[in-house]
C-alpha cells in the first residue's frame, strides 16, 4: 500500500473508529457487569477461560461468546493474554476493579446510566448455543435482522443506503487493488447485493462483464431499473445463478461457519471448475495488525455477534472455511479498506 493510500486509510478509520467505539462501552460494562477483572483478581493469578466462565455471576452456557468478549478487552489493554491460554491483568485493570481504592467504577457506572435499558440485551448473549435465537438483535426484536427489514420499509431503506455506501468506498478500493481479479470473466454475480452498488461500480470499469445481483425480494424490489445490472431475487441458500464469477461482498460475516459452508458449497455449483471464483470482500481481523483500523475490525466481530449471529474471521479462519467449503485455493489480499479481498477458486 502506498503512503498516499495509507493516510487515506488512516482517514477513514478517524470516521469508523468513533463510529463502532460504543462497541468499547458495551463491552466495558458487560466486564464490570460480570465481574471479570474482580474474578480474576480474586483468583490471584491468571485464569482459564473455563474457569472465569464457572465464577461468573450468571450462567454462561456460550463459552465461544465469552471468548470473544475476552479477546476484545484483551484488544482495549483491559486484559492480557499470556502463556497457556491464561487470561490476566494489565496496569489498566486495577481502575476498574471494585477491591483497588484507585479504581473509577463509580464514574463508569454514573456516565452509563442513562443507556442501562440498552445493556439487558447481555442475558441473550451468553445464552446457550442450542439457543433457537440466533442473534442479539432477534432476542429483542423477536425475529432476525433480513425478516424485520422485510416488514418495516423504513427500516429497510436506511439498512439498504448504510450497506451502499460503504459499498461505494470499498468496490473502486477492489477494483484499484485487483484488477487482474475480474479480467477474462464474462459474467458476475453478486449475491446478496444490496440494492446494487458493488455489481454497478464493477459493470462500468468491466463493460465486457455481464452482471446481475441477487438479493431479497424486499431489497430488489427497491433497485432502479439499471440498464447495466440485471436484478434477481431469490434466496441465495436455495439458488445461485450461474456464472464465471460470484461476488459476495459483506455477507459471510452475517453467518456462523455452518452457514457459511452452505453459502459457499451453492456458488461452487454455480461456476465453471476453470476458471470459476467466488470474490469474497469481508474484514480479515488480522490483516495489517497494529493499523489504527484494526480496533474497528476487532469492534465489528461484536457487532455481527449482536446483529446477525454472525461473524469476523481471522486469516486462518478464511482459509479454513474456504476449504471445509471444497475449494482448492484461497487469496488473502489486503484492499485500501476496512475489508479485504478473499478469493476462492474450484
Ligand atoms: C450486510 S448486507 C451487504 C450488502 C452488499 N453486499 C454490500 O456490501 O453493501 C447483506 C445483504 O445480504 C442480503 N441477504 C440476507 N439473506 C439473504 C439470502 N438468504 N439470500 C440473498 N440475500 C440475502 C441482505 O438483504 C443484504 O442486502
């Protein structure tokens, strides 16, 4: 990456950063709320992960979930991670455990106040994994984020523009970084596309590559009619058009590995074995580690715990969900963006 990039980079991630840093609250309190940093004080040196989830105030039946709130505090400096899978304090902790008379718990629990209702949604959280909810946001609002849109236009409208316009940041990034990625393809898919920013951006710089997008009913419905485009709308779970090419950009993160699989054994299906790829624009959180970015790409692997059930994944993840998948290769490129560029072949 150039210096020019870089500083664009950096620049955006003054805007991201702000932007997920409630992420840094939630996730604080849920700390303070489940005793962490007192547990393992109180234990007198380093912890398990199996053993803080048997001394926590509340039942965790998810030890996954606890796993990842721990990598995020781990992530603030709030904890540390030593030899042996040992969770333990940092010089921070001490401000934040109850028994130390320097600690600010009282300040903490006074400026968050006014959000307490927000925090109730920990008790879903740390649920069971053979829980039938699969997110935080569908224990609140009774069913899962693709199905309310579905139902509240609003709602969906406001989803829809958020996606585009991180899509209208991230595709020209893709294209710039990757160019040789869409040369010698004729068409391209691009499942669960929104209302179609990714696969417009990718029809005006590849003239010579037919796209479509494919996307819920509720979403396509909303699309222009795009001379360039071709709108399909389906359920990419039972049915992947055929092409040279899928583009799936922002949507394995909604999903578990399960899923996942799932997703990505169809667009095997739907390509030729030469030449076909699946062109996966997702975060990679360790990509680039150490980049002022990367707090938010750790943030958002909370968000999608919360939002859809699903989440980020590392590099080793990526490749190990690409193969479980049945594919043969798998390239990891970091793009001038939030995201990078995934690429599976047959
Ligand atoms: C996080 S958004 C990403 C949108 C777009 N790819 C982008 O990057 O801006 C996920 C998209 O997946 C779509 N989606 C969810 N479930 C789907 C399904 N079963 N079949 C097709 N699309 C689906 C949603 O409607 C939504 O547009």
């Amino acid at each position: 990456m150039g210096v020019d990039a870089r500083e664009k980079l950096n620049a955006l991630a003054l805007v991201w950063n702000p932007t997920v840093s409630f992420v840094d609250s939630f996730v604080l309190k849920w700390a303070l709320d489940l005793h962490i940093i007192d547990i393992i004080h109180s234990h007198g040196k380093p912890i398990t992960l199996s053993q803080l989830g048997s001394s926590l105030p509340v039942p965790c039946g998810n030890y996954e979930n606890l796993r990842r709130l721990l990598r995020y505090l781990i992530h603030m400096k709030l904890l540390t991670l030593q030899e042996g899978d040992l969770y333990g304090l940092t010089s921070a902790s001490k401000f934040i455990l109850v028994g130390d008379p320097t600690n600010i718990v009282p300040y903490v629990r006074v400026v968050q106040h006014g959000v307490a209702e927000k925090w109730q949604i920990l008790g879903s959280l740390l649920d069971a994994k053979e829980s039938t909810v699969s997110s935080t946001f569908e224990a609140v609002n009774g069913e899962d984020l693709w199905s309310y849109a579905s139902k509240n236009p609003d709602h969906n409208k406001l989803f829809n523009e958020a996606m585009a316009s991180d899509a209208r940041l991230v595709t020209p990034a893709l294209i710039e970084s990757c160019r040789e990625i869409f040369e010698g393809l004729s068409s391209l898919v691009d499942v669960g596309g929104g209302t179609g920013t990714a696969s417009r951006t990718v029809a005006k710089a590849f003239p010579h590559i037919k796209c479509s997008v494919l996307d819920l009913p509720h979403v396509v419905e909303t699309i222009p009619d795009y001379p360039d485009v071709e709108r399909v709308a389906g359920d990419m779970f039972s049915f992947i058009p055929h092409n040279d090419a899928v583009m799936m950009m922002k949507i394995l993160h909604d999903w578990d590995d399960d899923d996942c699989v799932k997703i990505l054994k169809k667009c095997k299906e739907a390509m030729p074995k030469e030449g076909g790829k699946v062109i996966i624009v997702d975060i990679v959180m360790d990509i680039d580690e150490g980049h002022e970015i990367t707090r938010t790409r750790y943030a958002f692997d909370v968000l999608m715990m919360l939002s859809t059930g699903g989440q980020e994944r590392t590099e080793k993840e990526w490749r190990r969900l690409v193969f479980n998948a049945g594919f043969s290769r798998c390239e990891i490129t970091p793009i001038n963006a939030l995201q990078s560029v995934i690429v599976a072949s047959p």
